[in-house]
C-alpha cells in the first residue's frame, strides 16, 4: 500500500511534470487567476450584484453606464466630455413680477403675475456625440396656483432653440416632464431616462419633434420618429458624403421658466402658491465604456465576464465531480463483480452513454423550465453524464483487480468493499481526476447552449446568459460584436484551461503514454 | 573477442574443417607472434559484428537515461552470444542500437557498431534499411503477441522483406511456405490473421519471418518471455535447430540465465546498462566470478542435486538516470568493499576469454 | 451474427428506454394537448349544428369530449399514459401540431412527422458536407502530426484542437455571421432571403454553416486520429516494419495507416455523428438554417410539445442507427472482430 510519503513524493514530482509541459503551465497559471477572480467575486459581489446583474431590467443600470456603448479602444472618436448637470448646479433667479398676457372673454388682458427662472450654461467642446442624454426634470406646481405656464428649452450656439415643453400644468401636484417614475412608499423620485427611444405618447415628444422638424427643416435630414439625441447638438455639414451631422461646439444654455399666478391672498412664495422645480438633471452619457464596452441594458460587459467566473466553477465543478466520482464507483464495481452483475451493470452504462445527450437535455430542460435553477440543471447534466467514464474506470479497476495483491487480499479473506477501497478505488482515482478535469469544458459549453435556449437560472449571470441576451437583443444584426465576442472568448478561455491541465495529466495517470 | 571464428558456407562440411583449422592456427601465430597487431593479411578475419564503447541514451523528461553506457561486443559468424541482465539493464536497448531502430527519444550518443565492416552509426536512415536490416540483421522481437501487424494475413506479412528485396511473388509466397515449413508450421497458416493463432504460433512466425532473406545475424529479444512452459521448450528448440542447421549468428537476449546457457557459446552478462561479465556459457556457468552473476545463478531453481534454498537478489537495479558511482552493483553486492563505491572497475581478462568487471580480483 | 443481434437488441433497449423517459416526462401537457385538439375540433363541428342553445351546445361538446377522453384513456395515471405515448412513438404513429403551424402556415393543425420529414435533408445535407470536408482535411493534418510529435502541425492541431472543443460552436457561427456576412458580404447570411427548394440558393446559404463547422470539427478530428496514430506508432509491429526495412512511407501508409483504420473511422465518424446530434441544434439556430436543430427552437418557442417529442424520438432513432450502422464498419475493416 502506497504509504504517506510515497504520496508526497509523486505528488511533487507530478506536479513538476505538470508544471514542466507548456500547456500545463499554462493551464495552472489561468486556473489560479480564475480562482482568484471567483473568489473576489463571491466576497464582494454575491449575491446582490450578481442577481440584479442577471434580471437586468432597472433603471439603475442606463443610469451608471451608457447602453450599447462599445469598447473604448474600438473607438477613434470619443465622447470624452463629462457633463452631469445636477439640480444643485442651476443658477436660480428668485420670483420676479412680470405681466402675463390671459386670453379673456374680451381679448388677451395683461396681469400682474409671477414668474421664476432656472439656467444653466455648458460648453459642449467634443468632436464626438454622446450615446445618450438621460434627463429628468419634475415640477411642483402648487394647489392655489390659478394660472401656470411652463418653458423648457435648449438655447444652441447658432442662436436656434429647441422647445422641450411650451404648455400648462397641473396645479396641486408634482409633474415628471421627463424621467422614469420610481414609487418607494409615499415617496416618488424621478429618475434620469435616455432621450434616445422617447416614447411619442411623452410629454415633450410634440415640442420637440416641432421644434427639431423646424431646425433641420432646410436640410436633408429627417427626424425620424424615433428622436436620436444627436440632433440636440448637431449642425449640418455638406461633405463628400452629402450632408452629415456633426457635433455643433459652443455654449448651450437650458432654460426652465415658470410664469405663474397664485390665488388671490396666497403668497408667491409660499409653497401652496409657488411653482418649483422638485428634480432635475441632465447627464451625457460617453459613447463608448471601458475594455468590454455594454450590452442593451447598460450592464458592463466586463463587470458580466467577472461575475461569470464562479459560476463557471461551480457549474463545471459540480457535474464533472459528481458525475465521475458516481462513475467511478460504478465502473470499479462493474470491473470488480466478475459475473452477472457487473455484466447488468455495464448494460445499464451502456444505455445511458448512447442518449443523445443535448436533445434529452433540451426536453428535460424543457420540462423543468419554471422552476430551473443552477443545481436544476446540474442535477440533469449529472443524470446524463455519469456513464461518460465507467467504460474507462472499469478496465482500469479489471486491471488492477487481476494483480497479485488484490488476489492476495481477496485470499486472505478480505471484503469486497475493503478490497474495493482500499486496494482499488485509490488506484483508480488518479484516472477519475484526469476525466473529470478533461470533461469540464463539454459541461460550460452545455450549459451556455442550453442559456441561449432559455434555459437558464435566472439569478446567476452565466457567460452562456450573456450570449442569450446578445442572440436575443440582434447584436449581430446591429453590429454589437463586444457583446458577444467577449462572453464567448471567457468561456473558450476558461475550458481551455481545464483541457489544457486535463492534457497535462493525462500522460502521468495513462503510463501507456509515458513510454 | 580473442578467439576468432570465422564461419563458411555451408555445402562443403569436409572443406570447412580443414579451412578452419588452418584460419585457427595462422590467428594463433598472429596473436602469438605478432603481438595483437593485425596484419595485412587479417582483413577477410574481421568479425562480423563489433560494438564498441557504445553509449546510447534516452532523453526523457524526467532526465537523461543511460540506458547502453559504454558496451563493447564482438560477435564471429556462426556463434551464438547471450546477453543476459535483469529487465531494464539496457538488453533491449543494445538490440535495438544495432539494427539502428533506438526508439524516439534515446540516441546512440557515441561508439560504433560494425556489421561486416559497415558502421552503421555512421550510416543514414535509408543506407541502413537498403544494407542492413533484414538483409544482415534481422530480429526476433519480445512479445510475439504485438509483432504482428492484426490487420494482414500472415503470408503478406512473412512475405513483405521479401517483395521489397525485389522478389517475384510467386516465389516469395513459396518461400514463406517452406520458412513456415521450417519452423513446424503448416503453410495453411499462411491465409490466417495474426488474432486466429496461439501465441506460441504467432512467435515461430515472428522465426519464419526474421529467416526470411537469410540475414547473417538474428537476434531474438526474448523470445520466450511471453509463452508457457512447454512452448518455451519448443521455441528454444527450434532456435538450436535453426543454430545448428542454418550455421547463423544468433544473439539471444534474455533475463533467464538458464534459457541463455542452453543455446549461447557465449554469455555476456549486464547490468544497468554496462557488460559486467562476459566469457563462454561453461565458464559463466561454472566459475561465475562477478557476484551479480554468482547471483543470478544462485536464482536459478535447480532440480537434480540437495535442496538448496532458492535466493533472491535484494534491492532494486538503479535508477539509470542516476546511477551509482563506482561500481553499479555495489549497492546489492553481498561482497561490497570501500573502493566499489569509489572506483569503477575496468572489465578484465582473468581467465583465458573470461572477462569480469569487479573489485575482487584486483 | 450473434453479436448483430446483440447490437440490435441493445439499440432496441436503449430506443424504447429514451421514448419511455421522453414519454413520461411529457404525458401530462401531452394528454391535455391532445384533449384541447379535440374540443377545438368539436366546437368547430358544433357550429353547424343548428338550433341549439348555448347551453345545449357545452353539453353536446362535454359529452363528446369526455367518449373521447375515456376512449383514448387521456385520463388515466401518468404511467399508463406514459406507455400509451410510448407505443405511439414507437409505432410512428401520428401527432398533431397546433401551435408550432399556426405560427408558420395557417390555423389548424399539420401532421408532426410530415413537418419533421421535410427538415431532416436539410440537416443530412449540413452536416454531411461539413462531415466528409472535415476527414478530407483531418486526415493529412494528423498524419503530418504524428509522424514528427512535438513538431509545428502537431502543435497546431493540438492548438487547434483545444479551441474546437472548448468553444461552443454557435458561438463562432456568431462571430462569422458578423464578419462574413454583415460586415464583409462575401456569404449569405442567417437573415438572408432563401428559397428553400431551390438548390443554388440552399447551396449558396450552406456555404458558412459548411465552413463553421469544418473548421471547428477538423481540429478535433485531427487530434483524435493524431492519437490513434501515435498508438499505432507505438506498436511492436510497426517497429518489425522498420526492422524489416519497409520504407518510411510505407510503415506509414500499409502499416499503420491501415491498422489504425478500424479505430479511426469508427471514433473520429462517431465523435462527427455526435457533434451533428449534439451541436446541430444551437448552430442551425444560429444560423437560421431549415433543418432539424432549428425545429427544436422553434417547437420550444411555440410550446409544441408534440414536435419536440416526436422530433426527439426521430434524432434518437437516428443517432442511434447511425452507431449501429457504424458498428457493422468496423466489423469489416477489423478481421480481429469475427464476422461468423
């Protein structure tokens, strides 16, 4: 029997064979990088980062990261400005009288009334556009306000303005001009949103389309109806390639005036007869983000590879080692009952390693799709792939059986599960390991095919859910390639780590190859 | 190595005897008289095959393995040598160094090996397979189970050296019928794949098939090893038939002492890659002088004389990739002293064609 | 004969043992897609059954529905469907397909078998391009590789290797799209205008899904008959060739070449069937191309569960005899198996 030192000693020799081959050096050293990064992960990440990072869907992520921005280094020509206009930064004029002009039943009246100005200047000096502008803005107007017009606009360097909202409001509530409506109990903030995809049914669509349809009116641009942000800052150019937008430098001011007039007897400036501007902010998101870029939902690509990491172990590591270690056991029993059993027992094995193993996968997959999870689909891999090794392990334990010391054992009258585990199962283990670590790339790239099909765990943000989302959201079709390119590199490089460090082993467990 | 022999056609017993005592008495009064310097007149004398200082290495990566370190070995025509050694001493190596076939990661690092005043160290790959193999040295390999290729009859298999060498293949296929003949076989055997026949079988066509262009010399790489007892005997058998009838060189490799003594004129004895030492079977036999032979025979289970307990040699041969300094054996040696470990002893005459590699009889 | 008859029964016990797992996973929505079939088909008929009430009408549909649901025995325990389904299967006998038909072609219903028969050349035509395209390459790849171990084309076929096993297939076909489709033009793509029974244009389209496949399966395919070789290299009788002064080119091509035949269009043929079964899925998909992979996504994605049953019987039924089919090969090219 192999004593402790024996163990020891081929230990460090194995493992300076290992590190010796190319690949198994290469193999260690991107192993304990991987590892490293699961475990930064798990400590600093787990578990709320990585389930809002796989349900996507929240405004918070358009808000930190600009949508569908590629790589910086693709980029030749960024938007490197920063400009995040917040409520704090407005220069604000205090409450002014000013005559209002009413239509009355007779013609237009002039009334002494009130008004209240908010402006703030920027310089956009970038020769690029942003990805987007997300803004909000929200007004209180008070419940004994009786007359209430509000201006919103976007005075450019050319001297043109653009009108986001030229109109009434309703008294007595706040107003979310633009921005995602969050409700947290009584509480109502009003988020930054893209002006990018603005829906028509919003309330500045009308303005704004007016407006825009009036500044590129004698040109050959057409404002689509899906507004892009660029005509915000954009002046026409006639090129080689006919007329194109590019960006227009200068000074932009935005403007949000209020002409109001309280109820007679309340106060303009108490907060019942006033008009306030309650949120506000106007953020330029840069076109492009980092090394990896983002995908559609302004998840940073990068951040998704990083998460991605310990699910990969955990995904691999689970199916490979139980499923080789049930394997093993099976197939050293089936090499060790020479008769009937063993016989029954290789059928079986049989059996199972001749499914087709995706289709069934798929079905079950299918069958389990409510309620599917990491270890759901881990547990079916498991069931489908434990007969992988028994053919092997069972000539190897058949070998090992026919030698002189077991036939020793087994004359001295030792039991089957002491010959089995003792004299055996540790001989055959060294091969159970090299399977097991040459079988994990099969599982990551099962699991990311069975993702793309639907069939992922809804909380864990796997490189394979990362494809799904970049299959599903057309990145090919819309020239998105880092949402794609990268999750996928991740998952070739991790299981080529595991088969070149399988590929290391192999020779020292296999002395057939040694020679 | 002092003796020499030289060996004649075969067709003319009467001639031959008278020949080959006047070759007998002119070498004795060369080496008499012109103290070991050859003369002019020596040339048709050469041996037919020499090695000498061969060192042939395998580089693993777990180090250098000195698998054939600094051999020399002269074989004459028509006798029979044995090489014995535990496994692992480097036999198989030295086998393979002289039909030039050392396996991929060793090499024949330096010395020569002159098969009928060819060095074939020196010779490329192709001069080799056009003079040498088969046509002057053919083998008879270790485990007959894997020597033939499963996927052809044995015919096409026994026939190949011979359609190479430019025989028509009526002829060929005939001669494979009588070589099969020869070796006890029925020619039905011919049309059989390699998987149809027993083992002991499979080895007399691995025989057949080395005799196949009457090479000068066969060297049989355990050609017992894998075979059961009464096949064993039968083999050997038909080596000493083949010996005897056909006058060829044989050198038999093997670690059974006892098989070796039965065929070989010659013995030499190695251990951990280097000749420890080397005379005639009787003298090996009988006045073994190194104690790794007086070992060996000591292993060799007798059964005629007393009851003797049967004894083992303990320890294991070395590491070749580090081998002892000094003496090689002295780790095991049961008559180890202070000098083996320091000095290697030089292989020395010290009976007439008896040489021995060890400390005791400086 | 024997063991012929040993493979089939084998083939047969592993046929009957997916379709009844396949089965009894799915006899549940199956039973109730059956009934649901039916009550369509009766609310139909009931339209023209004139001067009925309402209610009368519910009843006239109940009463039909529930003769038939005892007749079909839809509303027995699991393990009695299960084997209903089971023998249905294995009988080909033929489902229907709602909603994966009316997603495609027209309202009502299409038989399943019918909508699977005219994907399955498609896929043969795939993947058996790529399949003979990959050994024509594999082959020369590996020799080189074997002859000279360590050398720069075993380098590279190990290299090359790594990446086509480790990397999810339609994970390139993606890359390629994009490149050789969309940014370069020089194939068709997955979204391009394709008439199915037409065969330059089918050609045309194949002419990426061919080269994705090929070049991911060539590396592994080389790798493994790399190996093959190198055992076969190591034989003793390889070395008796040597010995016996077979030129180099000749060890190569008669000796080991052939005895490592039986092995090599076995493992490399059975590892190339496995990756169709196994990989076809997601690469049609990916690439939109008409065969059997695609109607899988496409019965997931319409919940069509009789498709996806039907469809997995059919891929098992194949791949299986595929393997047997393969099986009798090797039999032929090995003499060591007896072939009584």
């Amino acid at each position: 029997m192999p004593n402790l030192k024996h163990w020891k000693e081929s230990f460090s020799t194995n493992s300076r064979i290992i590190w010796m081959s190319f690949s198994g050096k290469t193999g260690i050293i991107l192993l304990i990088l991987f590892l490293v990064m699961a475990g930064y992960v798990v400590a600093f990440y787990y578990p709320t980062i990585t389930t809002e990072y796989a349900q996507g869907v929240t405004a918070l992520w358009p808000y930190k990261y600009p949508v569908n921005a590629p790589p910086c280094w693709s980029v030749s020509n960024k938007f490197n400005q920063r400009i995040d206009i917040r409520y704090g930064d407005l220069n604000k004029t205090g409450i002014e009288k000013t005559l209002i002009t009413v239509q009355g039943l007779f013609g237009p009246i002039k009334i002494e009334g009130y008004k209240t100005e908010y402006f703030y200047k920027f310089k956009y000096k970038s020769n690029a556009f942003p990805s987007d502008v997300l803004v909000s803005t929200a007004v209180r107007v008070g419940e004994n306000v009786s007359f209430i017009k509000l201006y919103y606009t976007l005075d450019r360097p050319d001297g043109s303005r653009i009108t986001f909202y030229d109109s009434t409001l309703q008294t007595g509530k706040i107003t979310a001009l633009y921005g995602a409506i969050e409700r947290k109990g009584n509480n109502i903030s009003v988020l930054p949103l893209g002006l990018t995809y603005i829906s028509q049914s919003n309330r500045i669509y009308s303005f704004l389309m007016r407006s825009l349809q009036k500044l590129y009116a004698n040109t050959s641009i057409i404002v689509n109806p899906i507004i892009d942000n660029e005509l915000l800052f954009a002046k026409v150019v006639n090129g080689s390639k006919g007329e194109t937008l590019v960006p227009l430098k200068g000074d932009y001011t935005i403007n949000i005036t209020a002409v109001f007039l309280p109820e007679k007897g309340v106060s303009p400036t108490s907060n019942r007869g006033s008009v306030n501007l309650t949120s506000f902010e106007w953020k330029f998101m840069p076109n492009c983000y980092g090394l990896f870029g983002t995908d559609n939902q302004a998840r940073p690509i990068g951040l998704g590879l990083l998460l991605g990491v310990p699910f990969a172990f955990v995904i691999g590591f689970t199916v490979t080692f139980v499923s080789t270690f049930v394997g093993a056991i099976y197939g050293t029993l089936a090499g060790f009952w020479k008769d009937i059993r063993g016989e029954a027992l290789m059928r079986v094995a049989d059996i199972v390693n001749s499914l087709p193993f995706l289709p069934i996968l798929i079905v079950l997959s299918y069958i389990f799709r409510q309620s599917i999870t990491l270890m759901v689909l881990a547990g079916l891999m498991i069931l489908l792939f434990w007969a992988g090794p028994v053919i092997v392990i069972r000539s190897a334990a058949l070998q090992i059986s026919e030698q002189l010391y077991v036939e020793a054992a087994r004359a001295s009258g030792a039991g089957a599960s002491r010959i089995i585990f003792r004299h055996i199962f540790p001989q055959v283990l060294p091969y159970t390991i090299a399977i097991a670590v040459l079988s994990i790339p099969g599982i990551i790239v099962t699991e990311a095919g069975l993702a793309l099909l639907g069939f992922g765990d809804p909380t864990a943000p796997t490189w394979g859910k990362m494809l799904q989302n970049a299959y599903n959201s057309q990145a090919i079709l819309n020239g998105w390639w880092w949402t794609y390119l990268f999750p996928g590199l991740a998952l070739v490089v991790f299981s080529a780590t595991f088969l070149l460090l399988g590929r290391a082993i192999e020779p020292i467990v296999a002395p057939k190859l040694q020679k | 190595m002092s003796l020499i022999n030289i060996g004649f056609p075969d067709s003319n017993v009467s001639i031959i005897r008278v020949w080959f005592y006047i070759v007998k008495l002119k070498i004795w009064y060369t080496q008499v008289f012109c103290s070991g310097s050859l003369a002019g007149g020596m040339v048709f004398a050469l041996p037919l095959l020499e090695i000498k200082g061969l060192k042939t290495y395998f580089y693993t990566l777990r180090g250098i393995v000195k698998a054939v370190d600094n051999v020399s070995l002269t074989l004459e025509k028509g006798e029979t040598l044995g090489i014995v050694g535990e496994s692992g001493c480097g036999k198989s190596t030295l086998a393979w160094s002289i039909i030039g076939l050392v396996p991929p990661p060793g090499k024949i690092v330096s010395g020569s090996i002159m098969i009928d005043g060819m060095d074939i160290t020196r010779m490329s790959e192709g001069e080799i397979r056009e003079k040498i193999r088969w046509k002057k040295v053919s083998m008879i390999f270790q485990g007959a189970m894997n020597a033939l290729n499963p996927v052809y009859k044995i015919r096409e298999q026994v026939a190949e050296p011979m359609l190479l060498a430019g025989y028509s293949e009526e002829k060929a296929f005939k001669r494979v019928d009588e070589l099969l003949n020869s070796v006890g076989l029925t020619p039905a055997i011919a049309d059989r794949y390699p998987h149809e026949l027993s083992g002991g079988m499979k080895q007399r066509v691995v025989i057949a098939m080395a005799l196949t262009l009457e090479p000068d010399i066969v060297i049989a790489d355990e050609p017992t090893t894998a075979l059961d007892v009464v096949v064993q005997s039968q083999i050997l058998n038909l080596l000493k038939e083949l010996q005897r009838k056909k006058k060829r060189s044989i050198i038999i490799i093997s670690h059974d002492l006892g098989a070796v003594t039965e065929l070989a004129e010659k013995i030499a004895v190695m251990y951990a890659g280097k000749i420890v030492e080397f005379g005639t079977a009787e003298q090996i036999f009988n006045n073994p002088l190194h104690p790794y032979t007086q070992a060996l025979i000591r292993a060799i289970p007798r059964l005629t004389g007393p009851v003797t307990k049967l004894e083992y040699i303990p320890g294991a041969p070395p590491d070749l990739r580090f081998p002892p300094p000094g003496c090689r054996f002295a780790p095991r040696c049961n008559r180890v002293m202070d000098i083996c470990h320091k000095e290697e002893p030089p292989l020395k005459e010290l009976e007439k064609g008896h040489y021995a590699a060890c400390h005791l009889y400086d | 004969m024997r063991w012929l008859v040993i493979k089939a029964v084998n083939l047969l016990i592993v046929l009957v043992a997916v379709t009844f797992i396949v089965a009894a996973m799915t006899s549940g929505p199956m039973a109730q897609i059956q009934i649901n079939q039916y009550k369509q088909a009766l609310q139909q008929q009931v339209k023209n059954q004139l001067g009925l009430t309402p209610q009368e009408r519910m009843e006239w549909v109940n009463e039909r529905l529930q003769t038939y649901i005892e007749s079909q025995g839809l509303n027995k325990p699991w393990y009695i469907l299960s084997l209903k389904y089971t023998i249905d299967l294995l009988k080909f006998t033929d489902l229907n397909s709602t909603t994966l038909t009316s997603m495609y072609w027209h309202q009502g219903s299409r038989k399943v078998l019918y909508i699977i028969g005219e994907r399955i050349p498609f896929s043969i035509l795939l993947f058996t391009t790529s399949s003979i395209l990959t050994l024509l390459f594999a082959l020369p790849l590996a020799l080189y590789a074997a002859r000279s171990p360590g050398g720069r084309v075993d380098n590279t076929v190990i290299t090359w290797s790594v990446f086509g096993v480790s990397m999810p297939w339609w994970w390139l076909a993606m890359v390629f799209i994009y490149l050789f489709a969309y940014k370069w033009h020089i194939f068709a793509g997955p979204g391009a205008q394709t008439d199915w029974t037409n065969i330059v244009d089918v050609l045309r389209r194949m002419a990426l899904p061919v080269i994705t496949v090929t070049i991911l399966s060539i590396g592994d395919s080389a790798f493994r008959m790399r190996n093959i070789l190198l055992d076969t290299f190591n034989e003793d009788f390889v070395t008796v060739a040597r010995a016996k002064g077979v030129p180099e080119h000749d060890v190569l091509m008669k000796h080991v070449l052939r005895a490592a035949a039986p092995p090599i269009v076995t493992i490399v043929l059975f590892s190339l069937v496995l990756s169709v079964v196994n990989g076809a899925i997601i690469t049609e998909l990916v690439f939109n191309w008409f065969g059997m992979g695609r109607l899988y996504w496409d019965a997931i994605e319409s919940n069509d569960v009789p498709v996806l049953v039907e469809l997995t019987y059919i891929t098992t039924l194949l791949y299986l005899l595929t393997r047997f089919a393969l099986d009798i090969l090797y039999t032929y090219l090995d003499p060591r198996v007896k072939r009584a």
